[in-house]
C-alpha cells in the first residue's frame, strides 16, 4: 500500500488526489529506490524518488562501474478549492 493525498467536497467527493510514492519504492538486485514527501504547513508538499540501478557480476556482486543514480523532485500545493497544483520550475539553458 503506497500513501495517497485526496482532497473532498464538503460532501465527501473527491476533487483531487496526489500519489506520494509514484515511481520508486523499494529494491530488487538490480535497484534500489526510496521515496519521501514533505508536507508543510501552508499546503505545500516536496516529493522526492530516487533510484539506483545497477548489475551485477555472477558472483553476484554489484558491478560499480555500472551504478547509475536518478534523484527527481517535485513539488505541489493544495489550493484552498482543494486542487492539488504541480509547481514547474523553469528549466535553466546551459
């Protein structure tokens, strides 16, 4: 079972929901991931997933070289309606 966030209606209806853990949430031999939210006080919330991927040799030992870390955050708000709003941050050209 993975955490969601759902907001409601007075009336009990649904008007949004945010997954908390979307992408990685725990292991097998070929990765490892862990995942975590953040919810402050003025109805933002920081979600961050990380994956670590990896192979292995036929010992099966990790191969370093072949180790290659994804680390993606994102962030939301709860609207005072009760829509639950991705915040985008602009992408900087390099």
């Amino acid at each position: 079972m993975l955490p969601i966030i759902k907001t409601t209606d007075k009336n009990g209806n649904k008007i949004a929901e945010l997954k908390l853990y979307e992408r990685y949430c725990g292991a097998d031999e070929f990765m490892w991931g862990i995942s975590w939210a953040k919810i402050n006080e003025d109805f933002s919330i920081h979600l961050t997933d990380s994956l670590m991927t990896y192979e292995r040799n036929v010992n099966g030992e990790i191969i370093e070289e072949s180790r290659k870390l994804e680390v993606r955050h994102r962030h939301f708000f709860i609207e005072n309606n009760g829509l639950i709003i991705e915040k985008k941050h602009p992408t900087t050209a390099v």
